[in-house]
C-alpha cells in the first residue's frame, strides 16, 4: 500500500513539467523576427540577413543561454535589415 508521502512530489510535478514546457516555448517566441519591418528593403539583401539569421540560431555561438542565443541573432538580424537599401 503506498503512503501518502509517496504522491507528495508526483502531483505538484505533473503540473509543473506542462507548465514549465509552454513558458520556455514563451521565452524562445520572444526573440522572433517576424515584427521586424522588412517591407521597404531590398528582397535579396534581406534573403541574406535571413539566410544569416539561420545559420546563428541553428548553430552560431551559443552565448549563456539559448534565449540570449536568440537575442543576439535577433538583434543581429534588426541591424542587418537596417543596412539593406530599399526597393
């Protein structure tokens, strides 16, 4: 027969681990690109800040955690587009 001491971690941790799941899903949304306004660059200036946005979220230096990983990709990407002329 178990003991009531046996379930005391087991419930508090099914609810964490989902939990936990879709804050870190939260946390790597936060450094998206996509609100970054490309609508007046150059198409093939920007392909290339992209192409170089992948290639640093996919395997670029890994700074401290993942998210500063994408922070910087992120914030490398903003300034790329920024040098892009326009249409």
């Amino acid at each position: 027969m178990p003991h009531k001491e046996d379930n005391f971690f087991e419930a508090p941790m099914k609810k964490l681990v989902p939990l936990l799941i879709i804050l870190f899903g939260l946390i790597g949304c936060a450094y998206s690109i996509k609100d970054i306004d490309v609508s007046n660059s150059d198409p093939n200036c920007v392909r290339e800040c992209s192409n170089t946005y992948s290639s640093c979220v996919s395997g670029g230096n890994q700074v401290g955690a993942k998210t500063e990983t994408l922070r910087a990709c992120r914030e490398a990407y903003g300034v790329c587009v920024s040098t892009c002329p326009s249409k």
